[in-house]
C-alpha cells in the first residue's frame, strides 16, 4: 500500500469542509494546515504568511494560534520571521521531492522571488540544498543553477564583510560575526562564536548586536551553553525577542526606562537567581492580546 496521499489546498475553502465543526486551536491541525493549506507554494515548507493571517485562516484567536505554534516550534518542526512574513517547514521536503530538474529551475524559482529576503529563507535555501546532495547531479545542478544569486558563497560572504569594513564614517555598524548564524569555517556547536553568531542572525532589526566576544562574554557562554548544549533551545529563546515589545525595549516600565533585553541581559541571572534565557525561552515575556492592543 502507498505511503503518501494526496490534499488538495483548495479543501480549507470549501464549503462543506468550512460548515464542519472547526477544532479549538492545537497543534496537530496547525502542522496539517502550514503543511497544505492554500499559503503554501511549490517549494515544500518554506513561504509568506503573517501570523495574523494564519490565525484568521484558521478562525483562531492569536492567543491560540501562538499557543499552538509554540507546540510546533518546541519540537523544531517550523520557524518563523514573523517581520518578514516567512515560515520554514524543514522537514517539509522530506515527503515532498521536486518532481524533476525544471521544477528547481521554474516553478521553486519563481515562488522564491516572492518569498521576502531574510536570513530565514537564507537558511531555508542552505538546507534544500544540503537535501539535494542526495539526489541526481541533474537535481544538483538546477538548484545552483536557480539559486546561484540567492545564496552568495563564501568568497562573496567575506567580500561583502571587507566592504563593510570600508563603510565612510556614521555608517550603520556591523557585526564581525558570521549573519548565517554558523560563526565561521572550522566553528561548530556549541561554541561561543556560534552562539554569538546565531544571536546576531535571530534578532529583529534594531535590536542590539554583539560586536565583541569578550573574555568575560566567552567565560558566561561557556557556562551558559554547559547548562543549555541544545541549540534548538536559542533557537527558540532569541525568537522569542521579535514576539516581546518589553524585551525590544517598547514598553517600558518604572525602574526599565533604557532597558533592553540584549545579549548580556540573557545571559544573566533574575533576582530570583533563574537564569533570564530559561525565562525568555519559556515565553514569560512574549506579548499578551492586551499588550497588542
């Protein structure tokens, strides 16, 4: 018997589906619905949609939607830049292979042009094509064929990085760390040059960069990676700063007119001696309904 069966995307519009009893808000019938459901588009997991959006597709409140997806990100089965509107299903492609060559070249193509750029859809890109070695040279070939000035190489990465560092002065200052969230050749995880680097990539725009790995830096990365090795775990707790205005320094409070939940911050202990990652990791800072409105 077959493994696979195929969905229409036009089922979530229909009419008798629409009348059926609609389900309160799990994870479950999220992962079926970002996996088939009319956002999606010829590259397998990865496309544009706003949360919100997702949310009233599904006639969920955003409370709920969150909820549900949080499930989903825990288990490191999506990932979102919920500022530039792009999701990523990673294993989306697994059960979803490009049916030839000209797929790649055509229609992958053209829906990427219409995903906006992001490190998300850089590193989306990246995993595509590390699934590709294991296809055809045909396959192969059309990926770098396609996504040739998508996805710029190492030579073009380091130049980019010495034309930043002739930028006149008053130009927007930039990070020495790798924007791809890797830290550079011959650094692996867990590291604190990938940590850094990975902070640096993950954060919304205007959020505080880190520019140097100091001593004391690398000694509180050590002993923070020694507690937290997973890096699905930061992952998760920077994402968690584009979903909170009291981290990004939007909502101020008594006592935390300048604060800003930065590197150093995370890093630290609360006053009740609870490192201030695992908070954040657990989403106690992540906006409410009433804190959107």
């Amino acid at each position: 018997m077959a493994r696979y069966r195929k969905i229409s995307s036009r089922m979530w519009g229909d009419d008798r589906f629409r009348c059926l009893s609609a389900p309160a808000p799990n994870g479950q019938t999220l992962w079926l619905f970002l996996l088939t459901g009319p956002h999606t588009v010829a590259i397998p997991g990865l496309f544009r949609a706003a949360e919100a959006g997702l949310a009233e597709e599904l006639g969920w409140p955003l409370r709920g939607f969150r909820r549900a997806f949080q499930e989903l990100a825990s288990q490191g089965m999506v990932q979102a830049d919920w500022g530039a509107h792009v999701v990523w299903l990673p294993a989306a492609i697994l059960d979803n292979h490009p049916e030839s060559p000209n797929v790649i070249k055509g229609a992958w193509r053209k829906a990427a042009d219409e995903i906006p750029e992001c490190d998300l859809k850089r590193r989306a890109l990246r995993h595509l094509e590390t699934f590709m070695d294991g296809m055809s040279e045909a396959f192969r070939q059309a990926f770098r064929e396609a996504f040739s000035e998508a996805m710029p190489n190492q030579e073009q990465e380091q130049e980019q990085e010495q034309e930043q560092e002739q930028d006149p002065p008053g130009a927007e200052v930039t990070s020495p760390f790798s924007a791809n969230g890797h830290g550079g050749e011959g650094v692996g995880w867990p590291s604190p040059e990938v940590l850094v680097a990975l902070y640096n990539a993950t954060i919304p725009p205007g959020h505080p960069k880190v520019e140097q790995l100091t001593p004391g830096r690398r000694s509180k990365c050590q002993e923070a990676l020694a507690i937290f090795p997973e890096r699905l775990f930061w992952e998760r707790a920077f994402g968690e700063i584009a979903h909170s205005s009291f981290l990004r320094g939007q909502r101020l409070q008594p006592g935390h007119q300048h604060f800003r939940g930065d590197f150093d911050w995370l890093l630290a202990k609360g006053k009740d001696g609870t490192e201030n990652i695992a908070k954040v990791a657990e989403g106690k800072y992540r906006d409410t309904d009433e804190d959107l409105e």
